[in-house]
C-alpha cells in the first residue's frame, strides 16, 4: 500500500539532495492551444512551489535541469525566449531566494551564455553564498556527458603540471572534479512528463540514486505530488551493492 503523502516528510528517510528532470512544459502550453513559451512561464512557478516545499520538508540540496546542453537544437526562438525567462527570473527571483536563505548555484558550461547573464549569475551566487535553508543547483547548459568530460580534462592537466601521477587517477578523484563535487549525490532523481529517460542529466552521479517517472507534465508539479515522489523515495530500500540481508542484519553503508 501506498504511505501517506505525510510520511514523505519523516527525516530519516528524506532524501537529502532531489534532482528533477522538469519535462512537459511545452506540451502543457499545447493542450492549451499556448505558445511554447507560455509553458516554460507556467514551469518557472511550479519551481517557485517545488523550491518553497523543499524548504518545508528540510531538503537539503534540490538540482533543476533548465537547459541541456543539447537544447540549443530547439527553434532559435525558443531558445531566446528561455534565456530572457533566466534573465528575469535572475532578476525576479533572487531577493526573495535570499530571503528564504536558499543559496543558488549555477552548473553547467557558463561561458556559453551572454556576459550580462554571467555577471547576474556570478552576482546571484555571491548575494546567496552565505544561505542554508536550500542549495539550489539550477543545471543550465549542462549535461552529465559534459560533466564527466571537463572532470577527466581537469585530470589532465593536473597530470602535465606534474601535480598529479596517472596512478593516483581513481573515481574518487574524478568524482572530486565534478560540477557539485562539495554535495551529496542525488538520492532521488524524478523525471516529469511520462518519459523514462536520464536524458545526459547527472550521469556519474546518480549512479545509485532511485529513480521515479510520474506522468504530470512539470507546470501541473505541485506540492502533492511531489509529496508522492518523497513517500514512495522512503518506501525504497538503498542497498548500494549489497543484499538486503545485509542491510537487515545492520551491516552499514560502505
Ligand atoms: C522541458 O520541457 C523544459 C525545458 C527545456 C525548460 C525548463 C524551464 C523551466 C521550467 C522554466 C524556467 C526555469 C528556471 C529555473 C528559470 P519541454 O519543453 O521539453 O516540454 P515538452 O516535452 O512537453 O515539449
């Protein structure tokens, strides 16, 4: 049986660090005979709820895919029309973020982006840098591919500098070159819209993190159900490689 969305909130299984794939907009706006961008709109307060509600429930870290590093494939359009929405979301969003002691950061390539939209980038991580009611990652121009690349290119360069023997090249100090190397991996990874796709999102990290597909499409993302996403994470038994006997014998979590 299913538990009771409230049982999503019981701290010993929380998931510490939530990472959302928001999928669906562009399809919610066409049910509605709407431009493609009024979806992306819809979809930037459904992350207002789902960043206020990760506040209430004591999540720790939440990471928001916004744009992949393969959607500047989409219509040129398109594309403007998401960079001005990040720019006055920047904007629109930042005080009240602030207020709330969430401290945003921004993963993925940066350099693609506009200068103006850097500086109100770098701008909107220092104001919050000091906040831990949230870290909110929004992934923009990111992609796990990516990620892992720049990471064995770091790996690189500290083997030619000599700081670094290829012997001593192991996952633990790849993983340490990672976009949010400093946090927990993903717990719980959810995907919105119906798709049961990873879609080059934290590939490396979320090796072990559960996975939950639901079919509302991410502007419809409210509070309940990710309340549902939250009961059914605590439902999950991790076992990260051992048996479940293991784990009901008390062995504990390498
Ligand atoms: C995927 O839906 C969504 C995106 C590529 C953009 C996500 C952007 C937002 C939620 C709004 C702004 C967010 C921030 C953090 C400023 P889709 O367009 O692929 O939908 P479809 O599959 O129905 O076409």
């Amino acid at each position: 049986m299913d538990p009771a969305p409230e049982e999503a909130g019981t701290p010993d299984r929380l998931p510490r660090h939530v990472a959302i794939i928001m999928d669906g907009n562009g399809r919610w706006a066409r049910a509605r005979g709407l431009p493609r961008y009024a979806g992306h709109r819809e979809g930037l307060r459904a992350v207002r709820r789902i960043v206020e509600h990760s506040v209430e429930r004591g999540i720790g870290v939440l990471t928001l895919f916004a744009f992949s590093s393969e959607n500047w494939a989409r219509p040129p359009m398109e594309v403007r029309m998401l960079m001005k929405l990040f720019m006055s979301a920047l904007r629109a969003e930042v005080r009240r973020l602030n207020e709330n002691r969430v401290r945003l950061r921004i993963i993925g390539e940066r350099s693609a982006f506009a200068p103006r939209l850097q500086r109100q980038i770098a701008e909107a991580e220092r104001l919050t840098a000091g906040n831990d009611a949230l870290l909110l990652q929004i992934a923009a121009n990111y992609g796990g591919r990516w990620d892992i690349t720049q990471a064995a290119r770091a790996l690189a360069e500290a083997v030619q500098a000599g700081t670094l023997a290829p012997q001593a090249i192991d996952e633990a100090a790849l993983a340490a070159r990672l976009s949010f190397a400093d946090q927990p991996d993903p717990d719980l990874f959810i995907r919105t819209g119906g798709e049961r796709r990873i879609s080059n999102f934290v590939l490396w990290q979320a090796a072990y993190a559960e996975l939950y597909f639901c079919d509302s499409l991410w502007p419809d993302f409210d509070a309940t159900a990710y309340d549902l996403a939250l009961a059914d994470f605590a439902r999950r038994q991790r076992r990260f490689g051992r048996t479940g006997e293991q784990l009901e014998t008390g062995e504990a979590r390498p």
